[in-house]
C-alpha cells in the first residue's frame, strides 16, 4: 500500500492534469460534493486522502466519458 506522501504527490499530480487540461473541470472542483469533506473539522489520515484521490479520478474519468459522448 502507497504510504501518505506517494498519495500527496498523485493528488498534486492529477489535480495538476485537470487544471492544466481541464480548466473547465478544475474550476468546480471547490464545488464538488465528492471533493468536499462531510464533517467540519475532518480527520486527513491516509484513508480519507485515498478516498479523495479515487474520487477525483473518478471525476475525471466520468468527465472524459462525457466529453467524448458530446464529441461524437
């Protein structure tokens, strides 16, 4: 299993990918409910950081299925 910093810099990396080639994406990732913790002041262990990593890499996969459904 991936150790905190290994998840840190994948989700540095992917948010990175999104900003850069998603810009449209990237901007309502601050409005996102997957993105958003649930309780005010949560716990970021590295469970809840896999957690998020997996749902921002869902999020881009659902946007790039959109995207090729709309270019089609």
């Amino acid at each position: 299993m991936k150790d905190l910093h290994n998840i840190l810099t994948e989700i540095t990396q992917l948010t990175n990918k999104i900003e850069t080639n998603y810009p449209e994406l990237y901007r309502s990732l601050d409005e996102n409910p997957l993105t958003l913790p649930v309780s005010k002041s949560p716990h970021m262990d590295k469970k809840v950081m896999v957690e998020y990593l997996e749902s921002l890499k869902q999020l881009l996969g659902h946007y790039i299925e959109e995207e090729k459904i709309k270019n089609q």
